[in-house]
C-alpha cells in the first residue's frame, strides 16, 4: 500500500493531478524504499523532489496566469516557502540528520496541505469548468 493515496478530496479536475500524482508518486517511493533499507540513500530522492517540485510550481504559476487567477502573488510566495523548507530538509540530511518517519510526515505535510487547501482553493473552480 502507499504511503500517500491521490483520494479525490486532492483532485483539481486540472492537468496538475497528473504532476501533482507524480510529487506522491516521489514521495512514495522514497518512503518504499526506505522502509525496505534503512541504509537507502536519501539526497537523489529530495533533489528528484525538489527539482520535480520546483518545475510543478512553475507549471502551476503559468496555470494559474493563464487562467487569470485572482491570487497567483500569493500562491507563488507559498511556493516559495515550500521550497524554501525543502532545500532546507536537502541542508539538514547533507549536514547527517537521519532520515526518520517525521521526515515523511513532513513531506506528506509539505504536498498533501498545499495540494488539498491551498491549490484546490486557488484553481479547483477553474478546474471544475473543464470537468468532464
């Protein structure tokens, strides 16, 4: 079973599910792995993550100005500050914190309440129109 399920409370009804399904998909298979081995690496799993991630808010962000979304300033600050915490996880394992379940909390955490309340609240009702 995954660690993070897609449930539908997470759905925008836009082609960011499908990025934001791959982020969980990151996520889970960094968790997979590590519950498997212990001894997993974990930077190639948080720069995949980052990297990933910054490219979804950039796509998000022209989502967003193309569907002239009221509060884009913000949501690009908020993005801004998940990256933000991200890079700061990447600092803390390069400097020997261990990966623990609290790290996965925290990424949960960091997708899953950006996704279901801050994105979904910003352009689910654009998405909505192109419900099908």
């Amino acid at each position: 079973m995954a660690y993070i399920e897609f449930e539908p409370k997470y759905r925008t009804y836009t082609i960011m599910d499908r990025e934001h399904q791959q982020l969980i998909s990151i996520i889970n298979r960094f968790f997979d792995d590590w519950v498997s081995n212990k001894g997993v690496k974990p930077l190639p799993y948080l720069i995949e993550l980052a990297e990933y991630g910054q490219h979804h808010f950039d796509s998000e962000e022209r989502f967003m100005e193309n569907n002239q979304s009221s509060n884009i300033e913000d949501h690009k600050n908020i993005h801004k500050k998940l990256m933000e915490r991200i890079v700061g996880l990447i600092q803390r394992v390069q400097n020997g914190e261990e990966i623990t379940m609290e790290t996965f909390q925290f990424l949960q955490h960091w997708l899953m309440n950006h996704v279901a309340g801050t994105d979904v609240s910003s352009y689910g009702i654009l998405g909505d129109k192109n419900r099908k």
